[in-house]
C-alpha cells in the first residue's frame, strides 16, 4: 500500500495547469520560431510547425486562447472567494496574497541556506509560489495586450503613435524571454530538481503530495489541518504506477522542450538581428 498524501490541488486547478504548460510552451517555440528565424536553429523550429507564416498564425491563434483562458480562471477564482468573510479572507493562511509572514520566511529562508536560522514554517503556499501566481496575472494581460497591438498594427496605429507599436514590440519580447527563463529555469529546478522532490514533483499532475514531505516542508499548514480536524478529510492514496508513468512521460517531455527553446537560445543569441 503506497503511502497516504494530502490532497492540493482540485481537478479543475489541474486542468488549468496543464492548459497553461501546453500554451506557454507551443508560445515560446513559435515565438522563438519568429525571432530566430535568421539562424538555422530558428528555421528548424519553424519548420515544425508549418514554416515562419503558419508559427505567426498559431502564435496569435494560442495568444488568444490564452488570454480567454486567462479570463475564465478568473472568474473561476472569483467564484471561490467567501464574500461574506471578504476582505479578511484576503489575508487568511489560505490566501495567496503576498502577507508580511511570506517577507520573514523568504529571509528566513536565505537565512537557512547559509546555515544561520532555523528552516522557516510554510503555510498552504510558500512565498515562490505565490510569487508564480502573480507573475502569471501580470504576465499574461501585459503579453496579451502587447501582442494584440502588434498583430492588429494597423488597427493600432489609429490609436496611438507608431512609436508606440515599437514600445509594445520590445515589451512583449522583454516580458516574452523573462517569463521563459524564469519558468526554464527557476520553477523547473524549484518544483522538480530540488532534493527531495527529484526525480519530479508530481503534485500538481496528480492533485496530491506525500503527506511526510509535506509535513518536512509545509508543517504550518499541516499542524493548523491537524488543529482543525480536517486532514483527515483531505487523505488519498497516490495514482497507480501506469498513471504516475504517464505524469513522469509528460512532465520530462514539457521540461525537455523547455530546456531545449532554453539552450538554444541562448547559443543563437548573437546571430539574431534585435
């Protein structure tokens, strides 16, 4: 019998990840696709998705999805908040508010790296993690807006000066290469290379994590379930070893092509016209 673990994330929030891992990813490749077209490397990327004009197409055609996907998970996270306890729900432990307790665990943290204080006691979410939440909510209306300005240019340049659409083109690529690395890099190694989630966090692919290594990381939050009585009601029983293969395949495979649009890029650099 597999070890119990502690349910995290419900299928819907699951759902929406993996919307947004296939999004982001098939955007950063057409993308990538456009902007290295010049270099073999940018042709061969290009190539797979039809060529330098059908990767322009699926790129808009994906922006758009993304923002309409945007759209309803915020409506979807509206429909969660307690209204009648609203706002101090804001600034509950379930929250993924940024509090001053995230401030004193991020230097609490650096503290801990250096071996001079205790590891700090996460809640429900950590301060990273709420740091990726937010950075979605400003990434992809900024990215959103900007590209739209960019593929409607014309209907655009009724609006505001050409400068502008230059503007908009160098806030896109900017906040396009920073949220890639940040994601390349950064979450990669923070959900799925640390020590004790390697060989993969899998939490967010199967809605659960160990309830030990949960207890390690995030005790806060598991003594206040505790307190309240409700752990109880959130233990499962992990996925089957096919299921947890299938969660394996497609997890390497996204950091794989991650890792890829990553290097190459940065190999290509300096033969791309900016």
């Amino acid at each position: 019998m597999q070890r119990k673990r502690v349910r995290r994330f419900t299928t819907v929030q699951r759902i929406f990840h993996l919307l947004l891992i296939l999004f982001f990813t098939t955007q950063a490749a057409t993308g990538l696709a456009r902007l290295y077209i010049e270099t073999g490397w940018g042709k061969r990327l290009a190539w797979v998705f039809g060529g330098y004009e059908l990767s322009l197409q699926i790129h808009k055609v994906m922006g758009i999805l993304m923002m309409c996907g945007f759209v309803i998970y915020a409506i979807y996270l509206f429909s969660l908040v307690n209204w009648r306890r609203f706002p101090r729900v804001l600034f509950s432990p379930d929250s993924l508010l940024p509090q001053p307790k995230d401030m004193k665990d991020f230097f609490q943290h650096v503290g801990w790296f250096l071996r001079i204080s205790k590891a700090p006691k996460f809640e429900r979410w950590a301060y990273w993690e709420k740091f990726d939440f937010w950075a979605v909510f400003w990434g992809i209306p900024l990215l959103g807006i900007t590209g739209l300005l960019l593929s409607y240019s014309i209907a655009a340049s009724r609006i505001m000066p050409g400068w502008g659409l230059n503007v908009a083109l160098w806030v896109h690529r900017i906040e396009a290469l920073l949220a890639m690395a940040h994601v390349f890099i950064i979450h990669f190694f923070v959900a799925h290379l640390r020590r004790h989630n390697f060989p993969m966090d899998r939490t967010m692919f199967e809605g659960t994590t160990d309830l030990e290594a949960t207890r390690h990381e995030r005790s806060a939050w598991v003594e206040r379930l505790e307190q309240s009585g409700r752990l109880e009601t959130l233990l499962a029983f992990g996925a089957s070893l096919k299921v947890r293969a299938l969660f394996y395949l497609f997890g390497y495979a996204a950091m794989a092509a991650g890792i890829y649009l990553l290097i190459g890029g940065l190999v290509n650099s300096a033969s791309v016209t900016w």
